[in-house]
C-alpha cells in the first residue's frame, strides 16, 4: 500500500512539473475535504483546473482517462465546489485529466504524459 502511495505522489510531481512547463502555477496539492480528493488544482490566467492524475504501466487495458468514470467525475465536482466555497476566483473553474504511462514504474526514465483539458462530460 505504501508503494502504491509513493508511485502515485510520483505521478503528481510528474504531472506537476509537467504542467508548470506548460505555465500553469500550482494552486494546491493532494487536497482533501469530506467529499473527497482533488490531485491537483493549478490555474493560469483564465482557468482555475482541478486535475485528476491517473499513473498507469501502460494503456493495454484502455486509456488511463476512462478510469475516471462518472461516479468520480462527480465526487471530484462535488470536492471542487467545497474548495471554491472557501476560496474565491475570477477564473473560470475546469476539470482536467493527466494521463502518466509509466511502463517500469517509478524507474521509467521518459514517462509519457497526456494532459487532457475539459475532461470531464
């Protein structure tokens, strides 16, 4: 289980770094409320994003973004709205997936990574 935890926080740092190449600034990381998790909330200068990170070995079994299905959709809705309750923005609010291919685990030297923008239905 604590292996699982640190290949997932390695998949944020890399979608971290990834979409800070991409000029967004991180907002916050890994938070949580009762309503659930959000991996990541970065924003630009019109977009405030909260991102799902999904770190798979391969997309064998279907694309790494399929697994955020409509039930974490909105769980994910629901933990974003709780955060914009208690801080407010002019930007516009998106939900965002970032797909990681890493097919060695934590040892891949060239990951991939796919940064899909308005993931969500």
């Amino acid at each position: 289980m604590a292996d699982t935890k640190l290949q997932g926080r390695w998949g944020e740092d890399l979608a971290a770094a990834y979409l800070k190449k991409k000029k967004y600034q991180l907002v916050a990381c890994n938070y949580s409320c009762r309503f659930g998790e959000i991996d990541l909330i970065v924003q630009n200068r019109q977009y405030l994003v909260f991102v799902e990170v999904k770190l798979r070995k391969s997309a064998e079994y279907g694309q790494a973004m399929e697994f955020v299905d409509s039930r974490k959709q909105a769980r994910i809705r629901t933990t974003a709205e709780f955060w914009l309750s208690q801080h407010e923005t002019g930007l516009q609010p998106r939900f965002d997936v970032v797909e990681v291919y890493a097919p060695q685990g934590m040892d891949t030297k060239h990951p991939v990574i796919h940064h899909v923008e308005d993931a969500f239905e």
